[in-house]
C-alpha cells in the first residue's frame, strides 16, 4: 500500500516538473528558439485543422442563416407586394362605383318628373333569341311588371316578371322587345318602331320606313311615348346604316345603342312619372255597308242562317 502511494506521489511530481518546463518554455519561446519551434511544428497541425473545422462550421452557420433570413424576407416582400396590390384593387373600385353612383346621382336629380328606384344586376342571360337580366328589386320595393328601365346613358328596357325581391328586365335589344321611337332632328321627327334582331343582337333595327322616309346616318332617336311603357323623350341610339327592303318598298336603318349593355351594374326602374304620354286620337267605328256576296254568303266567321 505504501509502495503505491509513493509512486503516485512520484507521478504527480513528475508531471508538475514537466508543466512548470512547459511553461517556462512558453513564456521564453521568443527567447528559446528552438522550443517555440518544436512547440509551434506539434501544435500547428490541430491549430490548423480547427480553424478549417471552426471557419467551415461559421460559414454553413453562415448560409443557412442568410437563406432563412432570406427566405423569410422573400415571403415577407410578397406578402407585402400582394397586400399592397389588394388595397389598390380595393380602392380603385370604391373610385369605379364612387363614380357611377355620382352619375346615377346626377340623372335622378335631372329628372325630377320621375320618380325612380336604383337597382343592381345580379345576373345577365344574353343571348342570341334572348337578352334579359335580373336585378336585386321586386315586388317588396314597389317593382311591377311594365315599369321602364333606363340608365344616365339610355332606355335599358322593362320589367317582365316580379319576384318578391327580384325582378327580371327584356332589354329592347331583345328580339321579342319593341319600342316606339322619334328621330330627334328637328328637320324630321319620323316616328318608327325599334326592334331587336337574332342575327345581329347588338344591333336593333328601326323596321318598316317609307321609301322617302327622311331618315340618316348619324340621326339620334329618342323614345315617342307611344305603348305606355317608356316616357318621351329617352335616348335609344343613334343610326349607323340604311338598307332598303328586299321589297323595296320600305327600308330600314341599323341602330347604335347609347347604353353599353356589357357593363351595366346599377339601372334606374321608372316607378311613376309625370311626363303624359302622346294622347290618342278617339276612332269612331264606321260600319262598312254590307255587299251582295256578304247578303248571300254571309259575313265571314258568322253561321248563315
């Protein structure tokens, strides 16, 4: 027991011997050259191999640090750039409808004879044999059948069919539909009949002019008031082509709607009005005297005795 207590003792004097050598030799390196460089040619292998390990650790630090700072900065600016382009859709169209209400505003308050209920489109059915819509009014609102719809720009068309809060618009491009109307130009007044065509169903027709019909290109019509549904005096369109008949009797002109029925949002229903429309002449039946064959044949649709 005691002889390995002595040599523990020994080991341990021994090896603080060679420590204090150590570092005397450091402390001296300068002055003991060739312990500073037995030191620096043993040490300079792991010196030089931890800095490579050390300066490739910071530079992989390095990278992945700028790619997820950069990642995020990437994620960061598009989600920047796409708020920013969402806040300019949204304010361009408040400006839109900012503008188009003040245009309806306008028109109400330029027509004060009617009395008129703002609606919006919700749905479009243009086609070739059809062309409707329907609007977010109906029959709760005050909305009836045969009211007219118009726009600051023109007649639109008129109500067909009444929901309780919706309500379907026949536009008079519609070839079903057909308006009376009145060429604007003082030198003419020619009153005639618009109606839609399948064939061409953005150009309406004014049908059935006499042959010396004075009507021309560039003409304005307005409506006449005639058929009770749309009050004098609104913009149709305007006349873009002249065609006589196949017959050759009459002849017809190709109409420019003033409406853009491809953007419309917002229309006016005409409720009520104080614009009388055209009075119609009181006919008086005459009876046609009876002929020889009606005497002997009878009248046509009645039983002979």
């Amino acid at each position: 027991m005691i002889h390995s207590d002595r040599k523990l003792i020994v080991f341990v004097a021994v090896s603080c011997m060679i420590l204090a050598l150590l570092g005397f030799a450091w402390k001296q390196r300068t002055s003991i050259p060739f312990v500073t460089v037995t030191l620096e040619e043993l040490t300079t292998p792991f010196v030089y191999g931890s800095a490579r390990v050390l300066n490739n650790i910071t530079t992989g630090i390095g990278v992945i640090d700028t790619a997820v700072i950069g990642a995020f900065t990437d994620s960061e600016k598009d989600n920047t750039i796409a708020t920013l382009e969402q806040k300019l859709a949204n304010q361009d169209e408040v400006v839109a409808e900012n503008i188009r209400f003040r245009q309806l505003l306008n028109y109400k308050e330029s027509h004060p004879e009617f009395t008129m209920t703002v609606a919006g489109v919700i749905t479009k059915d243009y086609g070739t044999w059809t062309n409707t819509f329907t609007i977010d009014r109906g029959e709760v609102d005050g909305i009836e059948p045969n009211m007219a719809v118009v726009v600051p720009s023109g007649v639109v068309g008129f109500i067909t069919d009444v929901y309780p809060h919706s309500a379907r618009v026949q536009t008079f491009l519609d070839p079903r539909s057909a308006i009376g109307v009145i060429i604007q130009r003082p030198e003419s007044r020619l009153a005639g009949v618009v109606k839609g065509d399948g064939n061409r169903p953005n150009e309406p027709i004014m049908v059935n002019i006499a042959r010396d019909g004075d009507v021309l290109v560039g003409d304005k019509l307005i409506t006449s008031g005639y058929g009770g549904i749309y009050p004098k005096g609104l913009l149709v369109g305007n006349v873009t082509n002249i065609e006589n008949d196949k017959e050759g009797f009459v002849k017809n002109a190709t109409i420019k709607p003033t409406v853009d029925f491809h953007r419309l949002e917002e229309v006016f229903i005409i409720t009520s009005s104080t614009v009388q429309s055209p009075e119609k002449a009181p006919l008086e039946p005459r009876l046609v005297p009876q002929t020889q064959r009606d005497q002997v044949q009878g009248v046509k649709g009645a039983v002979a005795p």
